[in-house]
C-alpha cells in the first residue's frame, strides 16, 4: 500500500493526543474515586461494575478517526487488472518429433492438453492466435477470444516433417500484426509463447526471427518440451531416431526477446506452466484508490462504537 498525501497524515496526531488525553482523564478519575468513594460501600451498592467495557467504544471511536485519517491521505494499492485487447499467439512444433512417447502418451497429446488447459484459466478478454509449425508456419488461427474456435483447431493439430521454429516466430508476429491498433495508434500489447522439442531444421534461422520480435517489442517465451531420450521411428526403419531437446536455442530466443524460458519433462509439467501462464497473461498490475476500504471501515468502527455505548450504558459516547 502507498499513500498519495503523506503530509495529510500528520491528523493521525490528533488521534494520539487523544488516546493521551483518554487515559490522562481515566487515571484522573481513577484516583479521585480511590479518595473520595467508599469502596466497600460502592462494592454492596453497585457490584457490578462495567470495567473494561467502559473503554472499549472509545477504543472503537479512536480506531475509526484513524481510519478516517489514513482515507483523508489517498491510500492505494496495487490491483491486478485485466488487459483490454491483449494478445498472445501460442506457437506449437507439430513435427514428427513430437510423436516420441518419452511424455505420455505421447508429445502431441501432451501439448493438445497443455494448450487447451490454456485457454480454459486465460481471461476472457484475452486475443488468443493459433499457430503450428514443423518445415512452414501456419497461421492456423488468427487471435480471437473465440475460445472454442481455437480449442476445435488444437484437437486438429497433424504431424509433419522437420522443424522451422524461425517461422514459427515470424507467422506469429503476422497474427499479432492482424489485431488492429488503438484508436490513438497505442501498439496492442502482445506476446508469443511457443512450444518446441527439437533444433530448427528448415526455414530462416532463429536470430533473425529473434531480431524480429525483438523489433517489434514481441517478448517470446519458449517451453522445451521433451526429454533428452525421447526417440521416434521412422516407417520403413525399425532403427529408433533420437529427437533430443534442443534447450539451448529455446531458452536463447527467450532471453533475447524478453520473454521466460521454461523446462518440461513431463505432461503434467507442461499443463502446470501453461495454467501458469494462462492465468497471468492479458493482466496488468496498476496502482487503484482504496480510499472506501478505510472509509467502510471508519464506519463499521463508529456503528460498532454506537451499538455498544447503547447497549451497555443506555447512551451514545
């Protein structure tokens, strides 16, 4: 919490002098009931006494000016908001890499459940784009906040051969490009996250796409998905053929662009990190007057201060 009018907080003095003054007063009283009371006749006349509830709605009343105080300085706070047109293009590597079955029960239906998790916690107002990639980049969804028409097209993700993660970049930077500016020209914001398990194999390479992105202020966060020993086969050749992950380019174009760079080795892994991301992607943290929090509370204090003094003494304080 931040205060915009710190110097308004000098009434909270006001509130000290008053405690001072309440107690000032109470041990006052104190001792001039000690000299001038007969205590033993005060204790058969009036055996019950209110004691600390005597003080307990001045406590309230004090506990309320300060509230009020603290609302007179503008206290805010940080708040979580949700992103109006924000974008972000999930990238998938369908190459046939991704029919090892090292994650299972395989690659794909791995990644087919990590996305559609995705899409299930990111916020409604949240422009999602589809694109898949093995030798080209395919725009398969252009972003929308139609959930289930990106949902249909993951169930539809196909295999095929080699591996353009350069693309990949590039066909999601065309996606973003089709979300149409602010009014005023504000750039929409917008981000890619992309999922691979190999080395890019065709199509330009990763740097210029890495400079891309980076030109068009795109952070890239990459997911290496996979492990180290996962292996395919090819029909026609019963000689198994590895398709390590290649962590290291990944997580270069993540540090590049800015972006976050994460590891998964298992399906279960991949489906945390996409909830992850999906529940925090298209927010932004801002800073929101919460003047009425101290206010209502100002006012629950001086209800309660009221409803006590009544109840207990017959009388408001």
């Amino acid at each position: 919490m931040s205060i915009t009018e710190p110097l308004r907080l000098v009434g909270l003095v006001v509130v000290l002098v008053g405690v001072a003054t309440y107690l000032i007063l109470q041990s006052r009283r104190r001792q001039y009931t000690l000299r001038f009371t007969n205590v033993d006749l005060l204790s058969t006349v009036a055996p019950k006494r209110p004691g600390w509830r005597r003080h307990l709605p001045a406590g309230l009343f004090l506990v309320a000016l300060a509230l009020l105080v603290v609302a007179w300085a503008g206290p805010t706070a940080p708040v979580t908001v949700p992103v109006e047109r924000a974008t972000v293009v999930l990238a998938i590597d369908v190459s046939l890499s991704m029919q090892a079955t090292d994650v299972e029960p395989d690659r794909l239906a791995a990644a087919r459940s990590a996305a559609l998790d995705f899409l299930e916690v990111a916020p409604p107002e949240l422009n999602v784009g589809l694109v898949t990639f093995s030798g080209v980049a395919t725009i398969a969804v252009p972003p929308t906040t139609d959930r289930d028409l990106v949902a249909d097209a993951v169930q539809r993700l196909q295999l095929a051969e080699r591996t353009a993660t350069g693309e990949a970049i590039f066909a999601s930077l065309d996606a973003i490009s089709l979300v149409p500016p602010d009014p005023d020209g504000t750039r929409v914001p917008a981000a890619i996250v992309l999922m691979s398990d190999g080395a890019t194999t065709a199509g330009r390479p990763n740097e210029e796409a890495v400079a891309a992105a980076v030109e068009a202020q795109v952070p890239v966060t990459t997911v290496a998905f996979g492990t180290d020993e996962g292996s395919i086969t090819i029909p026609g050749d019963p000689t198994p053929v590895p398709v390590p992950v290649d962590r290291a380019a990944l997580e270069e174009i993540a540090t590049e662009t800015g972006g976050e760079y994460y590891s998964a080795v298992t399906s279960e892994e991949l489906e945390n990190i996409y909830v992850d991301l999906g529940s925090s992607m298209g927010y932004t943290t801002e800073e929101a007057e919460i003047t009425g929090w101290f206010v209502g509370g100002a006012l629950v204090f001086l209800v309660a201060t009221g409803a006590l003094s009544l109840a207990w003494f017959s009388r408001l304080p």
